[in-house]
C-alpha cells in the first residue's frame, strides 16, 4: 500500500493503490475509521465485491476506473448528500474530456452518448450526530462495460484508464473547491446544464434489486421534471398540478 499527493483538494489527494479489494468503498471505510485524513484517495485494479446504489452488485474487471474518495467537510450531516451532485458532475466534467455527449441522470447516473458509463455511490462515516467523513465511490466504465438487459452501457474508448482517473481527479477536486467556497449554486446549474429538459416525462422508482434488474420497488411516481431544489432535492410536477420533492429514488430509463 503506498501513498502519492496528487491534485489539491481539501489538503491534497493522497492515492492509496491497491490490487484486488471486494471494494473501494470498504477499504476507504477502515482508513476513514482510522484517521485518515481528507482527501484520501483509494484506488484498486479490481473488485470482487463492488457494489452500487441501493444494493446493487457492480461489475469491476481490470482496466476501468474504481476509487472511493475520503472528505472531511466541516459542514452539518444533512448537507453530505449533497455531494452526490458534486460527484455527478465532476465525473460528467471528466468523460467530457475524452469527446461524446455526456448527460446526466438524477440523482447521479453519468451517461455518455445515452449508455451508463458510471456508478456513483455515497456514504456518511458519523460520529454521534457529528459529520465525521463522506465517502464517494466512483467507477467508470474504460477497457469495458458490463452488458445488462434493461439499460445501455457505455465505456470510455479514446483513453486508458489512467488517463480517466487523472481527469477525475482533477475535476472533482475543482468542484469540491467550488462547493465548500459557495454550496451547492453553481454545480446545480452544471447538473441541470447535463440533465433532462424542464417538461421532461419521467418515472421515479424506490426500491432495490441487483445490478441491472430494473426491479420496480414499493413506490412508482410518474411526473415531468421541474427541476432540482437549491440542496439537489428533485422536483417532479405531477399529473393533477402539484409538485413533488422526491429525495431518494431511481429515475428509470
């Protein structure tokens, strides 16, 4: 295990290169339980048990892009989620550098000419009520993509994986500066800039299954888009009027 400074967000990036792990996400855990300090960066070659939001398996062969960044925002709990916006676009900001068209789906599904080409997933490491650290595991689909029955995938084909991880870097590390200087602002209007158009029809899902499942969960909200609230909250404009903040959830392709 070695450490590298990279990049300046937050104090540094310090990558911690690994092999095989079961996951980024675990491995980040332990270190951020032990002290470490904001912006560590764990980064492995593979994964045997990657996974993804809402429990979902996610396939991690050799020769894409897997790392779970370590944060340490002094800010209160509630507004950890928001780096789930902050995440999204930073990782748009990188697939853009290798040319396509990148979209964005909320909460924080990165597409490239219309096919999944990341996985974004956060957790809170908490102490108390006290905000200890934010975990954010990134994937991105490079020398392959996995094939799934109910979704486009798409992979990055003009770079190498370490390519990726550099532009990934960077960007997040520019976004995050740009989130502790002024919230959640101006990273909502790159969201939006990348996500679907206002009127927009689109179907929301709360549940959970395996990687590719498409599993409808417990609740199925159909609406148009409206927009995302100043803290990445979505708002869907339902059939009888209303409008809906949706927090959690899936919008299904």
């Amino acid at each position: 295990m070695a450490g590298r400074p990279v990049g300046d967000a937050g104090g540094g990036w310090r990558v911690v290169t690994l092999g095989d792990v079961a996951s980024t996400m675990d491995e980040a855990r332990r270190l951020a339980e032990s002290g470490a300090e904001d912006g560590t960066v764990v980064r492995a070659l593979r994964q045997t048990g990657g996974r993804g939001r809402l429990g979902r398996s996610w396939s991690s062969p050799p020769g894409n892009v897997y790392t779970t960044v370590i944060l340490r925002p002094d800010v209160a709990t509630a507004r950890a989620a928001e780096l789930s916006i902050v995440a999204a676009v930073a990782t748009a900001d990188a697939v853009a550098c290798f040319g396509g068209t990148v979209t964005l789906k909320w909460p924080n599904d990165v597409l490239l000419e219309g096919g999944k080409i990341s996985g974004i997933l956060l957790e809170a490491v908490t102490e108390g009520t006290r905000l200890s650290a934010v975990l954010i595991g990134i994937g991105v689909n490079v020398a392959s993509r996995p094939d799934l029955p109910d979704r486009r995938t798409a992979r990055i084909e003009t770079a190498d994986a370490e390519a990726v991880f550099a532009a990934l870097l960077e960007a997040l590390g520019r976004r995050y500066r740009q989130w502790l200087r002024e919230c959640l602002a101006g990273i909502r209007m790159a969201w939006l800039a990348r996500g679907p158009a206002i009127g927009a029809p689109i179907t929301i899902s709360q549940g959970s299954g395996s990687q590719g499942s498409g599993a409808p969960g417990t609740g199925r909200l159909d609406g148009r888009f409206a927009g995302l609230d100043p803290d990445g909250t979505l708002v869907l404009a339902l059939a009888d009027g209303s409008t809906r903040r949706v927090a959690s959830g899936e919008v299904m392709q």
